[in-house]
C-alpha cells in the first residue's frame, strides 16, 4: 500500500489552499491554473450526475493529500500521520 500512497505524493497534486469543504476544487483549479469558482461551480453541476459526480468527488477526497503530503485514506488504515 505504501507504493501506492508515494506514487500519489509524487503526482504533485495536493488539496489547494482555498478550500471550503475538502480543498479539492482549490488543488484542481490551482493545478489547472483556473478560478477556483468556476471549478466548484463544474464540481456542483457534475454532482448532480448521482454516481459518477459524486463518488467521483469521494474518491477524489479519500486520496489526494493535503498539503503537508498526509493522505487521509491512507492515515484511516493506521499509516503516516499528519505532519511526518
């Protein structure tokens, strides 16, 4: 499972800074260089789709890391903790 969670780490992608619920609008508008608004407001129109939007957005959520690089699926199985 470790490989798995470092190869995340390694794709550069990190839940962005402006954040209002997971952060995950705010990492993709910052990796995709768009307004953060306008990415939230494609994630609220793809939740109205009830599968993909959201379980896409969960999956999203259980494995891109925060900032300091924690990954919260991975510390919900007893892994590395915050700050480490």
């Amino acid at each position: 499972m470790n490989r798995i969670f470092n190869a995340i780490r390694r794709a550069g992608f990190r839940r962005g800074p402006q954040r209002i619920v997971g952060g995950i609008a705010g990492g993709l508008a910052q990796s995709l260089h768009m307004n953060v608004w306008l990415v939230r407001l494609l994630i609220l129109v793809a939740s109205l789709l009830p599968v993909v939007g959201i379980g896409a957005y969960l999956i999203a959520w259980v494995l891109t890391p925060w900032q300091d690089g924690s990954i919260p699926l991975e510390r919900s199985l007893g892994g590395r903790s915050i700050g480490r």
